[in-house]
C-alpha cells in the first residue's frame, strides 16, 4: 500500500514537470503536463500557482501557461491558492499584473464566464495611483522584462486589462509599443480605439505599420472602426467636483475634476493649462479620498496660488483639456507623462463646447503671436483676447479716468471689453470702484 505523497515531494515533482517543460511544445503537450500537475492534487496546484512568483529564467511564464491550461476543480484550486496569495502580502506591480492576468481566466474557468467575481486585484485597473506605480515599476524593468511583465495581460484579450496596456504604452517604448499593437486585435473591441490612435501617430515606422494591420484585423472582426478619431465613452463614474481658476494674466487656468461612486472613495485630477506655450503644463490627483480630504486639497491649493476655484461645467473643463492636449502634440511639446493616468478621470468632452481660453493666442490689436516673452514685457491675456507687449504699452490707459499706466510703476487690473474684442485697463482706484459698485 503507497502512502499519500508529503507536501514537501509533491512540491517537488511539480518543480521538477514545471522545469521540463518546453514552452515551445505543441499545445497538447502543454495540457498534458497541466494535467499531471491536476491529477496529484490540490496541494500540487497549489504548489504550481505559488510558482508564479517565483524568480528565474522564464519560470513565471511556464507557470502561466500551465495554469492556463487548468480546468474544472483544478482552476478553482489554483484560484483559491492565487486569491490567498493576494490578501495575503503585498504583490509589487508586475506580480499584480500577472494575478490579475491569471486569476481572471482561472475564475472564469472555474465559475463560467461572466461570473467570476472573486477577489481579483480590481484597484490595479481602475486606481489611478495604482497604474502609475505599476507604470513607474514597469519603466525600472529591463527591455525584456518589461515585455514578458504585459505578455500576459496582450495574451489575454480581456478589455478590462487595456487601462494597464495604456499605461505601458505611455513609456512610448517602440518595443512594447510593437508588442501592443501586435496583439491589440485580440481585445475585439472598440475601446481598444483610442489605443490605436495612439500608435498610428508614433514616430516608428514599425510601429505605424503593426498598428494599422490591427485595425484592419478588428475591421474583419466586426469592429466599428470608423470612430477612430471620434471621442472616446465617457467614463460613468459620477462627478463629485469640476472647479477652475480665472486665466491669470498669462493665460494658465488650474482645472480640477474629481469623481467618486463610494464616498470615502473619491479621486481627482488637476490639470494646469497653459494656452500660450506648453498646453498641459503640469497634471497630478489623487485616489481613494474622502470628501473632507478632497476639499481640503482644493483650499490648500487655493491658498498656496492664490486663485479661488469656481465651479465650472464638466463639458467645457473637457473640452480646454481636450484642447490643450491637441495643441501640446501640435507644437510638437510632450504632455506630462502622467496625463495618461489622470486624463481618464478627466474624461473627454461629449461635443464642442464654447471655451474661455484661445490656445496660441494672437495679439487682438496687430495680430502678433503672444509667447511667453510678451507677457513678461506687459502683454496680456483675458479670456478670449490677447494683446501683445508693444499693443499693451500703446493703449495702456485707465479705460474709466483716461490716466496713462506704466507697466512697471503703475498697478492696474484688465479686463475683456464690454463687447468682448478687446482688452481695457483700470488703474486700482478705478478698479475698486469697478468692484464696488458690482
Ligand atoms: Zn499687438
Ligand atoms: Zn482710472
């Protein structure tokens, strides 16, 4: 009579079918080595699914394949195992990445698609804070390394994992950029289109040409692709806030959304727009916030700028974003690398909304290109209208008592005319009558 196998040799001679395994193998041989894993057990599946942290030389991709291969009671082992695994101890990003890849496809394995909803690492694919810091990890890794970290997610094809696809595309690594565009058909989906778009604009030629065979796959398979460069589905997530700064006199305008579904469980994302030179000048948020935080957030930058926040509607806070983004890629400027993360929080605009901001304003008077340099020099900016520093200079009087103000001695204010061409100035007494009597 044999005795049950220890723990310990079970272990072991799943080391051992994990080891001789060639990944090159026909699928067959694959399942079949899966299968032998299943037939010793569940303490033998468990020892599997903990494989898929182990470190060495493509030992954590064997371990995905044949996990993969699992089926029935089998899955669901190893799912309990990899569910145990994450409440457990903290998993780095790339570790994440893989669970979730993994932990995915066995639950659906073990439930039946659709009803898988186990405890699979959620926060990764819809955290903004989250994806950065998988993101950061994933730029620290070596080339390939950083391949073999999303290979499972590209394999996969699981719409839910494309937060995570877009994010390793926001390191605008022409490797991984390929790897994307290789596989994004896969995902059959019309949310893989801003993806896309992406990649069709890279500067490799190779990247270019593996995007636009993608299209042409997810046209065969059924994909309306003709939205390609229409505006992304909003994101349903109820808006909590959306306040904006005036312009200051050069134009920047702070921009902040934040939403929320759970209180407790709020996120932002601020934006500083800069119409004259960069766009998007800075961008950052937060998640997992309550509202106390939040508001707590927005006074203290309020106070540290100076600027109050108004509430502003979300179509138009979309459409300056959207704005600023388009003239940052014409100017040939780079967006901030988290604008990928935030943006999402920020939405795109629904339709085309009336914007307060001109982005590459234009002197109102001479029609000269306003830069920074003109600001610094007197020019000014309100809202729509601009004038340049020799315009400035020129007509620079108090529009109520006619008294002549020195850029540099004098302290005026500015304002858009009643009649919204053009840019009148008021020396303070004047101003703080102006403010008075409104
Ligand atoms: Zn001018
Ligand atoms: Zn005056």
């Amino acid at each position: 009579m044999s005795k049950p196998p220890q723990p310990n040799a079970t272990t072991a001679q799943v080391d051992r079918l994990v080891e001789g395994l060639d990944l090159a193998a026909a699928n067959e041989q694959v399942a079949e080595v899966a299968a032998r894993v299943a037939g010793l057990g569940s303490v033998a599946v468990a020892a599997l699914a903990r494989g898929l942290f182990a470190r060495g030389e493509g030992r954590r991709e064997k371990v995905a394949v044949l996990l993969a291969c699992l089926t029935g009671e089998a899955a669901s082992w190893a799912a309990a195992e990899l569910e145990q695994i994450v409440n457990a101890r903290p998993l780095n990003p790339t570790e994440r990445a893989w669970v979730v890849a993994i932990l995915r496809r066995l639950s659906e394995e073990a439930d039946g698609p659709g009803e898988s909803q186990r405890a699979t690492p959620q926060d990764l694919l819809d955290d903004e804070t989250e994806l950065l810091l998988w993101r950061d990890e994933l730029a620290s890794l070596a080339p390939d390394d950083q391949e073999n970290a999303i290979a499972p997610l590209l394999q996969d094809g699981n719409p839910d994992f494309l937060p995570l696809v877009e994010m390793a595309m926001s390191l605008a690594s022409p490797r991984l950029d390929a790897a994307v565009a290789s596989s994004l058909a896969r995902f059959a989906t019309p949310a893989t289109l801003p993806l896309l778009r992406e990649l069709l604009r890279r500067p490799d030629a190779a990247v270019r040409k593996l995007a636009r065979a993608a299209l042409v796959a997810l046209e065969r398979q059924g994909v309306a692709t003709r939205d390609l460069f229409v505006a992304q589905a909003p994101r349903d997530e109820p808006v909590a806030a959306c306040l904006a700064t005036r312009p200051d006199g050069a134009g920047h305008i702070a921009l902040l959304v934040a939403r929320g579904r759970t209180p407790g469980r709020l996120r932002y994302a601020m934006a500083i727009v800069d119409p004259i030179e960069s766009g998007i000048a800075r961008v950052w948020g937060e998640t997992g916030l309550t509202e106390a935080e939040l508001r707590e957030r927005v006074a203290d930058y309020a106070r540290q700028s100076r600027q109050e926040f108004l509430p502003l509607d979300l179509a138009t806070a979309q459409a300056i974003v959207a704005a600023a983004e388009d003239y940052a890629r014409k100017q040939g400027k780079h967006l901030p690398p988290d604008y990928v993360a935030w943006r999402r929080c920020i939405g795109s605009p629904p339709c085309d909304a009336e914007m307060p901001v001109v982005f590459g304003p234009s002197c109102s008077r001479c029609g000269t290109r306003i830069r920074n340099l003109q600001i610094v020099r007197g020019g000014c900016i309100a809202g729509r209208v601009a004038l340049c520093a020799n315009c400035a200079a020129k007509s620079r009087a108090c529009a109520a008592c006619g008294r002549h103000l020195d850029h540099y001695l004098d302290d005026y204010s500015f304002r858009t005319s009643a009649d919204g061409s053009l840019i009148e100035f008021l020396c303070t007494a004047c101003s703080h009558k102006a403010g008075k009597s409104r």
